[in-house]
C-alpha cells in the first residue's frame, strides 16, 4: 500500500503527520523509543500510550490529554527519527470520532480477514479506535505477532507488514 498524508513540519502535527528528524543515537528498548515519541509529540500535546518493540521499528500510540487515542507513529531504531506509521494513520485519519461501526464489528472484520490471508493468525485483545480506524494486534498461537487495521467506514483491512517480527510491549 502506499505512503501519503498531510504535510510533516518537525516535531509538529499538521494533516495527521507527526514528524522529528533523527539525532543519530542508536533506540533500543522501549523507554528510549517512548522518550522520542514524547519529544516529536509535545509540540502537538500528545502523549505516548502503548509502545511495541517489533525487530524493524517501534510502534508508539498517541493519546491526546483526556486519553482518547489520535494516531500512531514509528520510531526508527537505527537514527531516533519518529514519523506517522505507514498506512492508516496515514490514509485513513479522519480527525473525527464518528465511526459506521463498532469495536466488536472491527475485531469480527478483522478475524475473517485473518482467516481468510493469514492463516494461524487472529485479532488479539480490544480494537483500539483512532479517528476513521480501528487498530488490532494479531496472535499466533497465544503469541502476538503483528498488527493490523480496520477502516472504521469502509470495513478495508489493512494488514501492518512493515513492523517485522514482534519483541515486546509496554502499556502507558
């Protein structure tokens, strides 16, 4: 799928983008990975949710200041750089909190699509509502193993290649 979106200032929020250019250290746990997120976010005031470890990035979500969750960005391991995840915090972020469906209707999307392309596989815990979305994590024999998402309009599945494989996760 494709990459896109509003335009990207450093360390702000424009057009569903948040963006902080890489300083050059080296990420490699999850408390680093949040502190950058923090930093790229602050500007917008948001703040970092859930952070997951996979071997490629880190996955951060983030809230706005009574919790609601607004978007989702990657912190690259090799230079700090964050950047608005690929795909739906991209494309589909509509700003609005009016979804056509429900969790539970994401998650049954979700597991028939997983049925169907990746056997083995399920939605794992709560859909996680974003503006225009759902995000899921996926589960291979109890284990988490990736992600995707469910446009919360459309029902379109989008499954989260980019992440690489699963190491660990810290809930905010």
């Amino acid at each position: 799928m494709g990459a896109g979106g509003g335009s990207m200032m450093s360390g702000s929020m424009m057009g569903g983008g948040v963006w902080l250019a890489g300083d050059g250290v080296r990420v490699d746990t999850i408390t680093q990975a949040r502190a950058r997120a923090t930093q790229a976010a602050a500007v917008s005031g948001l703040i970092p949710g859930e952070v997951m470890q996979f071997t490629n990035n880190f996955y951060v979500e983030l809230r706005d200041a009574s919790g609601e969750a607004t978007t989702e960005v990657l912190v690259d391991p090799a230079t700090g750089a964050v950047s608005t995840e690929y795909g739906p915090a991209m494309m589909w972020n509509t700003g609005s909190r009016t979804a056509a469906m429900s969790a539970d209707e994401a998650d049954t999307i979700a597991n028939r699509w997983l049925q169907a392309n990746a056997a083995g596989e399920t939605a794992a815990g709560t859909a996680m509502e974003y503006p225009g979305y759902y995000t899921l994590d996926t589960a291979s024999g109890g284990t988490t193993v990736g992600m995707l998402s469910v446009n919360a309009t459309t029902g379109a599945v989008w499954y989260h290649t980019w992440h690489g494989e699963f190491v660990a996760e810290e809930d905010a």
